[in-house]
C-alpha cells in the first residue's frame, strides 16, 4: 500500500499572529542577549555604545517570518540561533 503525502495543516490568521506576536518576542530578547554580550566588547575597543535599534529590527523581521511560513520555519531559525550561541559559551563543536 502506498503511503500517503500528509498535508501540512491550514494556518489560520489567528495563528498566523500568535506565531508572529511569539516569534517576535522570542527573537527580540534573544538578540537582547546578543546585544549586551556584544556591547561589552564594542564598547571596550570603540568607546561608543553598540547602537540598540537592530535588536527590535530582527526581532520585526521574525514575525514577519514567523507569519509567512508558520512556527515551524520559524523556531528551526531561533533553535539554530541557541545552538550557535551555547557553542560559542561551551566551546562544543556539534
């Protein structure tokens, strides 16, 4: 018997802004940390502080995705972000 292609469920606008509103969030104050990870070394060998407006920027972008494509696309994207980061703190390479 052949297998049949499962249909990935309908999205609906509802969802859609759950995904969006989450995926903001998630995405804003994951690069939150980014940001004061990084200020510390910006500002120690620039003197002028890391400007903050690109911190909200990405966050607007992943709802954006996060409304387009549906969660799935969306927490792989923040997933690979966290792997990376717990890389760089742990020094692991997988």
């Amino acid at each position: 018997m052949a297998s049949r292609r499962k249909r990935a469920p309908k999205l609906t606008i509802g969802d859609r802004l759950i995904t969006a509103f989450v995926g903001f969030v998630l995405v804003f104050l994951t690069m939150c940390l980014v940001w004061l990870l990084v200020l510390r070394v910006w500002f120690a060998g620039t003197g002028s502080p890391l400007p903050f407006h690109w911190t909200w920027m990405v966050g607007l972008v992943a709802g954006l995705v996060g409304f387009m494509f549906g969660p799935d696309p969306l927490m792989d994207g923040i997933g690979g972000v966290w792997r990376a980061l717990a890389a760089v703190f742990f020094h692991t390479n997988r």
